[in-house]
C-alpha cells in the first residue's frame, strides 16, 4: 500500500480524537473519506499525524479542552467523530481494576490523566458536535469481567445523547490486516440518521505475515544494525516453535515466568498482535521486525514516515490497523450514511 492521494472521495467527513500517528484516519480515507480534523495530547504523535496526513485542523490538546473551545463551524454536524480513547486500564494484563479512577501518566511528557474518564470525555464532546455517526475503539477487555458495568454506562451515554450504539468485537485478521488483532468498536448512529441495524462481519481471507512480506527484499545494513537479536533472543528464537512466546522455553528450562511477550512470529499465518514494546521476532531469523515489516503487519501504507524507527514501530502497535477501520468505516457508510 503507497500513497493515498489518487483515493476516490466520497465527500463524508471524518474528525480523529485520541488520533495517535493517524492508523484510524488512513482507514477512514481508504474508504473514501476526508479526515478534515484530529486531536491529541503528544506533541511527537501530532508531529507523525500532521507529517504522513496533513490534516485542514489539527488541534494539540486533551480533549476535554475541545468541549469549551471555539472550534471551525464545520465540524458541528460532521458524518462521523472518531476516538480510540487510552485503553491500558482496561487491558487484561495486570491488576486492571486497581488502575481504574486513578491518575497516571500515559507516556512520558503527557499531562496527567484519568485514563477510565476519558471515553467520557470523547462521548461529551459526541454529545456537543452531533455527528451523524460516532465510532469509537477499545480492547477486548471493555467487554470482560467487572468492566462490563463500565462498558454498559457508555451504552447507556450514547443513548441518552441521541444515539443508537452497537457494539463490536473485530480481529484485525479477518479484515485483511496480517495480525491477530482483537477489539472492540462501538458504532452509534444519531437517531435521525437511520434507524436500521449495522450488520458487520468482517470475513476477509487471512493474510499470513510471510505472505504480507514476501516483497520487501534483504535487510539493510542499517536495518540489520536496528534489528540485532538481544543475548535473551540468541538463546530462546531457535529453541522456540513458531507462533509461540519465549515463556514455553524458558518455563520449561528455568521453571520460572518469563518472555511473555516475546513472540516467535509463524509465517503461515498473521502475526500476534504488535504491541508499542517491539515484542515481535520474524519467524524465519533470529532478530527483530524491521520498521519496513512492521508498517505491513500493521496494515500502515509502505510511504508512511516516521522519525525513527523506534518512534515508527511504537505508533504501529499503539494505533488501530488501517485496515481494520477501513471495514468498520464502509460498513457504516454504506448501510448508515448513503
């Protein structure tokens, strides 16, 4: 996938909350859409999006500073708000519960927030611009456990703005993109707009990360440089199967946990999901994904720029697969706003 300027439009436009290096909004203009406006708090993530989407309005802030604001007229009313709202108090891993309500630093040099209230602050500012449609991005783990009663009261938010919400669990995986990727999408139509039900079940043949980057030729020296296995990676990647983490081996020599995260990625199939750490090895040699790979496991176009590769592959695994959200996008439009 390369540059997105010979697009077909479909004059909807798309305003980005929450728009990390832009993985949802390249999705939106897959779909023909215009991503006229985004928003979010880190200055490097604002850097990446304005340099990769050059968007008409961009505006660097919490969200919350976007209730209260004098924001451009056309944004009231816009087809479809889009947010993927900080999720890690929601994510299985850890004492999730125990982080909810609190304050904490999402990344380094941020303000300090209150990550659980932010999908609130994202369904205020629905509830103050009125899109037509209000699409929304989470993980698995809104859907789980206590946080249902959380999930429930978003629910219940939409429909007391004047919307109809659905909810979505999707892998990325059967949307095209080469990652077994699982989240979940609330998708809420305003109650004027339509009155049918979205139907949306994605069934994309899967894409193996072999296959996803079969073209991309031999390394770089610099990549080869970038992607030198660690001491960790010499002693468990061979002794590693293919699709399974280091932890298998490790548990298994040492008796004890650890390696979790580290992923042998299997060829013949889509890769586990990339996360901000880097967390992936290739499957076929011992070393990390070089950026290249990365942007094509992560469904980003190949033109996508980024400062480093470091900063690239972060945003890859904090940002939702283009994609995924180009087929939650058509669907939206062409059961809800056509």
């Amino acid at each position: 996938m390369s540059c997105l300027l010979d697009l077909p439009k479909n004059g909807l436009r798309v305003m980005s909350t929450f728009a990390c290096g832009g993985g949802s909004s390249l999705g939106y203009k897959l779909a023909g859409c215009d991503v006229i406006a985004a928003n979010d708090i880190d200055p490097e993530m604002a850097w990446h999006y304005k340099q990769n989407l050059s968007p008409k309005h961009y505006f660097l802030c919490p969200i919350r500073d976007l209730l209260r604001m004098d924001l451009p007229e056309e944004l009231f009313g816009i087809d479809i708000l889009d947010g993927s709202p900080p999720c890690s108090t929601f994510s299985m891993a850890g004492n999730r519960e125990k982080a909810w309500g609190k304050k904490k630093h999402f990344r380094e040099g941020q303000a300090e927030q209150v990550l659980s209230d932010l999908f609130f602050d994202y369904l205020d500012l629905v509830g103050r611009l009125k899109p037509r449609v209000a699409i929304a991005e989470n993980v698995k783990g809104m859907i789980l456990g206590n946080a249902k009663g959380y999930t429930k009261l978003v629910m219940q938010k939409f429909c007391e703005l004047g919307y109809r919400p659905q909810l979505f669990l999707v892998n990325a995986a059967d949307c095209g993109v080469p990652q077994r990727r699982e989240r979940v999408f609330f998708c809420a139509v305003r109650k004027d707009v339509s009155e049918k039900k979205l139907k949306f079940k994605p069934a994309h043949r899967w894409v193996s990360v072999g296959e996803a980057c079969a073209d991309l030729g031999d390394l770089t020296l610099l990549e080869r440089q970038q992607t030198k296995p660690s001491d960790f990676d010499l002693r468990c990647w061979h002794r590693t199967k293919p699709g399974k983490s280091y932890a298998d081996f490790v548990q298994r020599t040492e008796n004890r946990l650890s390696g979790f995260t580290i992923c042998r990625l299997n060829g013949a199939m889509p890769s586990c999901t990339l996360t901000a750490s880097d967390a992936a090895r290739h499957w076929s040699q011992c070393r990390r994904l070089t950026f290249r790979e990365q942007k094509r496991l992560g469904s980003f176009p190949d033109d996508y720029v980024a400062k480093t590769e470091k900063i690239g592959k972060y945003m890859i695994g904090m940002s939702v697969p283009p994609f995924m959200t180009k087929a939650v996008a058509e669907a939206v439009i062409t059961q809800w706003l056509c």
